[in-house]
C-alpha cells in the first residue's frame, strides 16, 4: 500500500469518526489535534477517488395484477420497484417518470 492510500485510509477513518460525532468539523479536529484545512482538503480529495460500485440491475417481470382494477386500456394497477437494504416503492399506474428517477436515487442514496 503507497503512502497515498494510507493517507487517504487514515483521514477516512477521521471522516467516519467525524459523521458518528455529532460534532462540527472544527471543533472535531480541535478535539483530535487535526489540521481544520487539511480535514477540508482531504475530504475532498477522498469523496473524488471514492470507488462506489455502479447499481445493480436486475431482470423484471412485469404481469398484470391477479385482479386488475378496471380502468382505461393498457393501464397497469400499480407497481412494485423493489431497492435495495430492502426497500420497495409502490406506485399508482399513472406516476411520473422523471419523479421516479429522482425519488428512486435519492431512496438509494439515504443511509439505512
């Protein structure tokens, strides 16, 4: 391991630490004896090289409900979307799409 990613290691140690806290940046680092800039620059420079991996996909399959609620042609009921930690969205036949995406990533951004 180069000296680079045992910095980068050691400051997202601090980061974590930091997030438990409950405390401000500068007064985390004036507890733990941290540069308050070299906090900043490092978090930056952590949260550019974070590797996170890219969603994962899975095939869906898509069947009309048992008992479908009469309504205008090719309508669907409702929809499921199952996420991931467990989640699921259930959707009205006439939502939005461009909301979706937006609930969606936000949904898999929270923490759980």
């Amino acid at each position: 391991m180069g000296i680079e990613n045992e910095r980068a290691d050691f400051w997202r140690g601090h980061f974590a630490a930091w997030q438990r806290s409950g405390l401000s940046q500068r007064a985390y680092c004036d507890r733990h004896g941290l540069s308050y800039s070299a906090f900043g620059y490092w978090r930056g420079r952590v949260r550019e090289t974070s590797f996170q991996p890219p969603p994962t996909f899975v095939p869906a399959l898509v069947a009309p409900p048992a008992a479908a609620p009469a309504g205008p042609p090719g309508r669907i009921g409702s929809v499921e979307v199952r996420l991931c930690h467990g989640r699921s969205l259930v959707l009205a036949g006439d939502f939005d799409e461009a909301l979706l995406a937006l609930v969606v990533r936000a949904v898999e951004q929270a923490p759980c």
